[in-house]
C-alpha cells in the first residue's frame, strides 16, 4: 500500500547526505537509457501480492502451523508476536538500502531470499527441533519481507504521481490482502485437504504448503525481472557507510521535526489496535475444539471461510474505502473508516457467546469483520502515506510510519497470550477486552491531525482532497 511519486533520495548533491527526489526513470549512475515504463496494473497487483503473501505467512499462518504441531496458544501468541519485530525495526536500516543498489534490485533480492527461506522452514518441521529451527528461518523470512516492504514501497510512491495514489489506493489493499487470503485462506485450507482427503501427516501437509509457497515467492522475483520499474533512483547511491549513516540521522530527525508528529503516530499506533488481538487470536478460536470455548472448525473450514468469504468482502470492503476517500477527501472520511474498522469487532464477541454451527453463518460473520478491515485499512494506509511520507525522506518515512503500525502487533501480539490466560482461557472474555481496546482508535481519529495540505510540492498531495 503506497504510493507512486517521482523518487526518493537526497537532500542536496549527489555527494550529499540526504536523500533527494529525482526524475523518473533515471538510472543511477549509468548512462544507458531508462527502460521504457510499464503500466502500473502490470506490477502494481503482483508487487503488492508478493508483500502480503508473505507478511501473513510470518504473522497468521505460522501461528496455525503450530497449533496444528501442538504448540500451546499462549506459545504460539507469544513467539510468533516476536516475529514481527522485523517491521517494527525496518526504519533502522531502510536509510542504508538506497545508497548501494536500485529499489528494484532489492525488491527481486529479496524475493528470491523469501524463496530460500520459506523451503527451508518446509525442511525443518520433520525434525525434533522443529519449532526453534522453523522460529529462525521464519525470522528470516519476516526480515526480508520487511526489507521488501521498504523498496516496494518506494518504487510505487516514487513511480506514479500523487494524484494517482488513491485511485490505485483500493487495487493496493485489494491486491496486498489477496496475498494475505491465499496464505491464510488457499494454503490452510489445502492443509486441510491434504490431511483429510490424503491422510498426510500435519509435518507433511505443511511441509507441502511451505514448499508451494516458496515456488510462489520465486515465481513473483522471475516475473519482476521482467516487468518492474526501477523507482527514482538514490542520489546517494555508492557512497560509504558513513555518509548513508548520516543520511539516516537526519531521516530521522527530520521526521520528528514535522508538525503534529506524536499525536500522528499515536494514530497510526492505534488505528488497528484491537484488529491486533483479532489477528492473533480470531484463528485460534475458530480452531479450538468447542470443549476449550472454540468453534471447533478443522483447517479446510478455516480456509474456506478466510478464502472465499473473507476474501471478497475485504475487496468490496478495500473498493469501498478508497471510493469514499476519494469521494469525500480523506480529512472528511478518516472518522468513518476507523469507526468501519473497529466497530465490526463485535462479530468475534457475538461468535463467543452464540457459539453458531452452521458454517454459512460462520463466515457471513466473519465476512462482516473482513469487510470492515478492508474498508477500514484504507485510510490507514492513506494517512501514513500522505500525512507522515511526504517530504525529501519519503521512503523513509514511510516505512518508520509502518514500523509503528507494525509495533501495534508486536504488542498486541506478544501481551494477547498473557491476555488469554488472565481471563481463564475465557474467549467471550477475551473478545471482550478487544471490545474495549477499540475505542481509543476511534477516539484518536476524531481528533487526528491533518496538517499537510493537497497540491503544495513535496507534500502529500490528497488524492482526491486535502490529505488523509
């Protein structure tokens, strides 16, 4: 979810520090021709595919995965949070990428990385320390998705102009959640095909399902060979490390110079606060036996429900998003989209205490809760793209906003198990408190700040309307 500009880099002469915008298509420090431009729905929707594929398989699917190996929950809650400190700490080094190779180039790198990593976890899970072995390799998927993030981020704020970013705003969180879907909709769910229909084993169905994955993360680094733009290149490019060290103190100084900064990111902290808990534990519950106060669904059920309703309301959802932000100006629309993102929180409380058997039902209510996330996730992606991004570090800025969002599910994550357990193991309970940690999101977007206008030069440009 980004968003297509002119690029990124410094703030000065190439031999500067800083990060300063240029031209698109330039190459840098070459003087062979640009490639000539691609239009955006031939990489848009599979860049941002490759970035949810596997930022769920790290975050979602591996809490599953344990579950299915017999993990304890508050385990999986606990260990799997941990796993997302790569996004939490990406603004640490996304300063030092620009400086030595092309967004592209690290985008592709770290595709093929992701590829390497993703069938190593498929080898570890046969082996009697599975769960420490697979913990690593999932971090170093985690870390090169991160990194991915970053560069794939920047070639798309750093590509399109900014009047463009909200038109493709809704294809973007569309095209990023279809990843998420088919990690923890398709591939769950063929799981549990695999066991049911096969009889394989969990170590094999999963083992199966992270090999397929891998060949997915390596299909997408072969077709960006072909088709992604190479985003504005870094004026800074080649230097030491001491000038790319430089370059990121002042990345983040100038960050915390911006008007409103604190009251920002704590929006952005908790614009999906409560959604944090759901992530971790909505699966869980929905796989518990009904003994334990779960709704006792097996792996194809799971998927199902994630894959077909889940996946299109999220869509109808994400369309829907972008439409009103682009209709009503993100300023006027933020209030409604975060309140269309917590409100639907209600769904997992009411599963709780109605415990329904009908599987329709099941998934029209999570369709609901999906429907709301998508709907709700545009505008957060919005206001860190145009409220906290702009400025001369905008690929920069952009992934410390991102950091902090990532943060939200670290914490959310590492403390829901402590949270589940306080509460006796109680889901009603525990959908409870996620009832009461969905209000401050809703508070703090009332009172958001919007202090960048649309139309002035290195400033969000509100794609339609005067910011987010």
């Amino acid at each position: 979810m980004s968003a297509d500009l002119s690029r990124i880099t410094g703030g000065g002469t190439p031999s500067g520090p800083a990060l300063a915008e240029a031209a698109p298509g330039d190459d840098p420090g070459a003087a062979a021709p640009a490639r000539p431009a691609r239009h955006p729905l031939t990489w848009v929707p599979s860049l941002y595919l490759a970035m949810g594929l596997p930022n769920v398989l790290v975050g979602a699917v591996a809490a599953i995965l344990y579950k299915n190996l017999g993990v304890s929950n508050e385990d999986i809650a606990l260990y799997t949070s941990q796993m997302y400190l790569p996004w939490v700490l990406k603004p640490l080094w996304s300063p030092l990428l620009e400086p030595y190779r092309t967004k592209r180039w690290w985008v592709i790198t770290m595709q093929f990385l992701m590829m390497a990593s993703l069938g190593a976890v498929a080898f570890c899970l046969p082996l009697d320390g599975f769960f420490r072995a697979s913990l690593a390799f999932f971090w170093i998927t985690g870390f090169a998705s991160a990194t991915q993030d970053i560069v794939a981020d920047g070639v798309f704020m750093t590509t399109m102009p900014p009047r463009e970013q909200a038109s493709y705003a809704g294809l973007q969180g569309m095209c990023w959640n279809l990843g998420a879907v088919v990690a923890s909709g398709l591939l769950v769910s063929l799981t549990g095909w695999l066991h049911a229909s096969l009889h394989w084993t969990w170590v094999q169905c999963w083992m199966a399902v992270m090999l397929g994955a891998a060949a997915m993360m390596g299909g997408f680094g072969l077709w960006h060979l072909r088709v992604l733009p190479p985003g504005a290149p870094a004026a800074v490019h080649g230097q030491d490390l001491a000038t790319a060290m430089l370059s990121l103190r002042q990345s983040w100084a100038t960050l915390f110079q911006k008007p409103s900064i604190w009251m920002m990111l704590a929006v952005v902290f908790f614009y999906r606060f409560g959604e944090g808990f759901i992530e971790k534990f909505g699966p869980l519950f929905l796989l518990d036996p009904r003994s334990a106060g779960g709704l006792g669904l097996d792996n194809g059920a799971l998927g199902h429900i994630y894959g077909t309703a889940g996946t299109v309301a999220f869509i109808a959802g994400a369309f829907l998003g972008g439409f009103i932000a682009a209709k009503m100006t993100l300023r006027r629309s933020f209030l409604l989209l975060a309140i269309s993102l917590n409100l639907p929180h209600l769904t997992y409380y009411y599963l709780s205490h109605a415990m329904p058997t009908d599987l329709w039902w099941i998934g029209a209510v999570v369709a609901i809760e999906k429907f709301g996330f998508g709907m709700g996730s545009v505008g957060h992606m919005l206001y860190m793209m145009q409220q906290i991004a702009p400025g001369p570090f905008k690929m920069t800025h952009y992934a410390m906003a991102t950091g902090v969002m990532a943060m939200t599910k670290w914490a959310t994550g590492s403390v829901s198990g402590w949270l589940f357990a306080g509460v006796g193991q109680h889901y009603a309970s525990f959908f409870g408190w996620v009832l009461v940690f969905s209000i401050p999101p809703i508070v703090l977007a009332w009172f958001a700040p919007f202090p960048i206008r649309a139309g002035h030069d290195g400033e969000a440009e509100a794609t339609p309307a005067s910011g987010h």
